[in-house]
C-alpha cells in the first residue's frame, strides 16, 4: 500500500469483516489491521445455534474467505488479540499481544455478548452460553450424550437452541417470563404461532415462569422454577440477550448510550472514530430514532458502508430496512422493517397451518411484514414495506389477493 492512512478496526466478526473488505476495494490504500479476540478468522455466526449444534456443519467451514487469505487485500488480523487500552485522543490502541497500535482511523466493530446469570447454580459444569465457534462447539459436544435439556430464554438463540436440541431427540424444556417466544421481537398474534410450532415439535413451554436457581453435584441436574417447580436437566443453555461491548470506552468522550452513540454515517462523537454492527446505536434518518440491532443482516450491511464512509466513497446514509430471519425445525421466519408498539396487525394465512404472513400498519401505511413458512411472498411483502404502501386492510387479509402482483405497482 502506498499510502500512510492507518486503519484500525476494533473486532474480527461479520461487520469487521465487512468494513476491512469495503475500505480496501473502495479505495483505502493505507493499512488496515483487524483487532480480533477470537482465535478464528471471522466467520459466520449463523449456523451456530442450528446446523453446528446439529452435527450438520462443521465449525471450521465457517469462515468468510474460504481460503482464510487476507493478504491479497493487504488486511492483517490480529486473531487472540485483545484491545486492552485505547487512547482517542493519541489515536492509539494498546494490544493484549504487546502491539501497540497507532490509527488515523478507528472503527468500533467489538460486536455484543450474552447477558450472563450470576443465580445460584449458575456455575455448574453442564451450562452453556452461546455466541463463539468455542460456545457451539461445547454445547454440540456435550447434547451428544444429554437426555434432558433446558433452555432459559425463548428469543432468537433460545428457540433456536431448543429446535436444535429436538431434532437431534433431546428432551427440551423452555422457559422465559413472556407469554411466549420471540415475544420481543414479534406481535402476540404470531408468538402464538412460534409457541405453537415449539409445541408440535415437543417442547415443553413454560412461559411466563422463570428459573431462579440451578441444582447439582458435579453438574447441573435441576432447574428449579421461581414457583418451587424442579425440572431435571443435564444440560441448560441461557439465551436472554445481550449487551454491547462499550467498557474500553465507559471512561472516554464517546457518547454511550445502550451501545456507542452513531449518527447515520457511522460517526460517533468524536472525529475519524467509527462504530457499526451489534455495538452501534445508529441513527435513522428515515424512521427518526435510533436502534441498535443484533442481526446478521445489519452487521454485514453497516460494516460495508462504514468501509465505504471511512474510504470516502459514499455521501449517502445509512438507512436501510431493518431485516431478521429465524430457522427453527422446518419453519422460516422473515421480518422486514420496524413496528411502533401501537400499530395494527393484519394476518393473512392459516396460523392453524403454522403459515402465515402478516403486515404491520402505522396510520395505514405499511411499516413491518413477517412471514412464517412463507418465503415465496416475503420479497414482495418487504418491497411494500419499503414503500410504506397504503393498501386497505380487506384487501391485505384476503387470502385471494395477489401480495406478488400487489407489490409489482412500488418497483
């Protein structure tokens, strides 16, 4: 590289990946060093609570440059390496490997964690926490020779877990204090489909319930419920959430605020400082507030346009349509867009045969589609949900009505 820029980008996941790929091609000549404090070269985290833990893909598969070559765009990654120290003001970053790294610009890539119970019981051998290749690779391990598996948490990581754990025949109790799965995410009508798919499949759902208490010898072997309930177990997996990794800057000017504070260039508070990915709490100029989303599709997108920000290339902002999918068992789920809490919600489909699409309304207009097991009329259900299109609500529902041929008229 001829040129003396120096690129330093905190976190070797998707949106690291992304960003380090994004500046090189778009025109950063200078250096770009990866910080990453994983021993693996980025890689896909999406398999992990399904095709990993199923014995159906191996985590060395995984990575996102098949060959794991990064000198061909002149990229090193650190990999076990962890930022110890970072000085905004000298612009330096000091390396868990005794590197210290100087940077003319930082991008804060340093992703999320899983919110860890701290619980009676909660040390004991035999419980799992899932984020890492190391984490998937554990819990695969050890659901090999379990018989009775609880999951705590019914979101994202925990139905997909436990869809994980019954395929493979595993005795699955799932317990969280919603009524019932990816409530956080979804609206009660199609929550009751998701519990209804983990019921058919042999789930034992104990929503609105929590554990308070983990029991065992020289492994977990009860769960105990915070109504006196002991459920056997020998293997528990806790997916509650998580939270974004800001404390190398809790004492620094950033402005932190359920993640590092962006605007709708990547730009945080302070000049040539990045942030994007599960750690970036961005601004939205079309929705006019800020998320901070955990999904695959979002790191992948922000880390390439924060590439392309820091490389100079674009002038545009970032503001996409929000977009999630879940695989559980043979079910798909598809999300497009954000729902205020007092939309409307259309149902289109028959939940009873666990099929259905559904369409958010603020003031009539579309603002969020799911569809469950219905992959064929997703694209055209998020294309009218990027147009905000105003279509009567008989017309959505009417099994009869054409959402493909609909949304030909907001190309």
């Amino acid at each position: 590289m001829t040129g003396q820029r120096r690129l330093v980008i905190l976190g070797g996941g998707l949106t690291g990946h992304s960003a380090a790929l994004a500046a090189r091609h778009n025109g950063y000549d200078g250096q770009i060093t990866i910080v990453s404090d994983e021993p693996d070269l980025p890689y896909d985290r999406t398999p992990l609570s399904k095709a990993v833990l199923q014995g159906k893909r191996d985590p060395g598969e995984l990575g996102f440059q098949p060959d794991g070559d990064y000198s061909r765009d002149e990229i090193t990654i650190l990999t076990s390496a962890r930022a110890e120290v970072v000085d905004l003001g000298d612009r330096r970053v000091e390396v868990s490997n005794g590197d210290t790294l100087t940077y003319d610009d930082l991008l804060i890539a340093t992703g999320a964690r899983p919110v860890r119970l701290n619980n009676p019981g909660f040390d004991l051998t035999g419980v799992h926490y899932l984020r890492t290749i190391s984490d998937a690779s554990g819990i695969r391990e050890e659901l090999a020779n379990a018989e009775k598996v609880v999951v705590i948490g019914a979101g994202f990581i925990g139905s997909e877990v436990a869809a994980s754990a019954r395929v493979l025949g595993k005795d699955v109790t799932m317990v969280d204090m919603a009524d019932a799965p990816m409530s956080a995410a979804l609206h009660p009508d199609i929550t009751s489909v998701c519990a209804a798919i983990h019921q058919d499949h042999g789930v034992d759902l104990r929503m609105g319930s929590r554990v308070d208490e983990l029991r065992g010898g020289a492994r977990v072997e009860q769960a105990i419920l915070a109504d006196g309930t002991a459920i056997e177990c020998d293997l528990v997996v806790v997916g509650v959430g998580v939270q974004p990794n800001v404390d190398l800057f809790l004492d620094s000017d950033l402005e932190i605020d359920n993640g590092i504070v962006t605007d709708e260039y990547c730009r945080t508070s302070i000049p040539n400082v990045h942030a994007a990915g599960d750690v970036a709490r961005w601004y939205h100029p079309e929705l006019k507030r800020r998320l901070r989303i955990e999904h695959f599709d979002n790191a992948g997108s922000q880390g390439t346009f924060a590439g392309k920000i820091i490389a100079g290339a674009t002038d545009e902002r970032f503001a996409p349509v929000p977009y999630f999918w879940s695989d559980q068992y043979d079910t798909n789920i598809q999300y497009a867009g954000f729902a205020p809490d007092d939309c409307d919600v259309i149902i289109r489909g028959n939940p009873d045969e666990r099929t259905i699409t559904a369409f958010y309304l603020d003031n009539g207009a579309i603002c969020a589609a799911v569809t469950v097991n219905q992959a064929r009329e997703f694209r055209s259900a998020r294309r009218l949900v990027a147009a905000r299109a105003e279509i009567a609500p008989e017309t959505l529902r009417d099994p009869d009505t054409d959402i493909r041929k609909l949304s030909r008229e907001y190309r």
